[in-house]
C-alpha cells in the first residue's frame, strides 16, 4: 500500500497575525516574518533545505504563505484549496474592533463552528474545502510540503484525526509551525519526529 508523507507548514509572521486581525487581505511577510522564515532555512544546515525532500511543494495564493516557501527555498506550486478562510466583512479587520462593534456576531462565530456572521466561511465550510483536498492527497504516495495558514492545519488535524469540529479551538498553530501527517489506505496519522542534530 503507497503511502502519502504531507508536510503542513504555516506562514510565518504578518503585520495582520502580531496584530490580532483577521486574515483574507493579502498581506506580506512582516520584516520579522521574512526574518524567521530565512533563519529557519539557513539553520537546519541540510542541503536538501529544512523541509528534507519532497516530491511536490504547494501553496496557499496568499502572499504570505507564497514568500515563506520562497524564504525556504521552495518553489511552490499554487493550490486553491490551501487558501486562508474567507472572513467577508471582517477580513483586515482588528478582533478588538469586532467584539466591540458585534460582539454577539462574535460570540456567534467563536462558538459555532458553522457559523458565518461576516458573510464569508464558516470554519466548518474551511474543514469541508481542506478535507476534501486533504482525502484526495492520501493515496498518491508522494511527499508533500504544503505552505498554508493557521486555520487551514487547524481544520486538517481535525479532519485528519477525525476529530469533533469544537476540537479546532483547542489546536493551537504558531507561525513557521510544521505539521507532519502520513497518509495510507483511508486513514491519516500525525507523526511527531525529534528534530534532526548535527
């Protein structure tokens, strides 16, 4: 049976993500961003990069996941699925601003994950998309890296362990965070490794 090595990799940092406001505007890497991302390439000291080897390399369109495979020396094929959630009329906006303005629109949307008070995505909509692109990689038997958001590991552990849709909540996902799945027959697996030494 082929097996499917997926590696899931978060952009890293924005001025939108240190500043607490919702996604779906194009933002670039912030200066400490890009910094990161270039220090995560040069410290792993592998010549095949810090990522190892892959047989295909995606990305979500957005300009921040696009120049995190850059600064990592990858050379990303563009998947639509990877996008970040569509957030509407809260796209670009503080959450601050937003629990102020509509705070039970706010409330609505953090405890219901089918939710979608900004006329975008509810996350369980971004579970659906990401499950489904998720399920057609499992058999392929191809190692993947996968350049993408927070929101969409969040939602792909959750579809990947079969988890409840409340469980996304409690995964947390930092920026330039690496997620390892393994992929064979109908089921995925989360496989944490050590890093490499030396």
């Amino acid at each position: 049976m082929t097996s499917t090595s997926l590696r899931l990799v978060a952009h890293a940092h924005t001025t939108a993500l240190r500043r607490t406001h919702f996604g779906g505007t194009d933002d670039s890497l912030d200066e400490g961003g890009l910094r990161a991302a270039l220090a995560q390439a040069h410290a792993s000291g592998d010549r095949r990069g810090p990522l190892g080897v892959h047989d295909v390399c995606l990305s979500s369109p957005a300009a921040a996941a696009r120049e995190t495979a850059d600064a990592l020396g990858l050379v990303p094929t563009i998947e639509a699925a990877l996008a970040d959630c569509d957030y509407g009329d809260w796209a670009g906006r503080p959450l601050e601003e937003i629990a102020v303005t509509q705070p039970q629109a706010l409330q609505d949307w953090l405890s219901a994950p089918d939710c979608a008070p900004h006329g975008g995505e509810s996350v369980h909509a971004v579970r659906d998309r990401v499950g489904r692109w998720l399920d057609e990689q499992r058999g392929l038997g191809q190692r993947i890296i996968a350049v993408t958001h927070p929101v969409v590991i969040r939602v792909a552990v959750v579809h990947a362990l079969d988890l409840p849709m409340a469980a996304y909540r409690q995964v947390d996902v930092e920026p330039l965070a690496v997620v390892r799945l393994t992929g064979q027959g109908t089921r995925w697996q989360l496989r944490l490794s050590a890093p490499r030494v030396g």
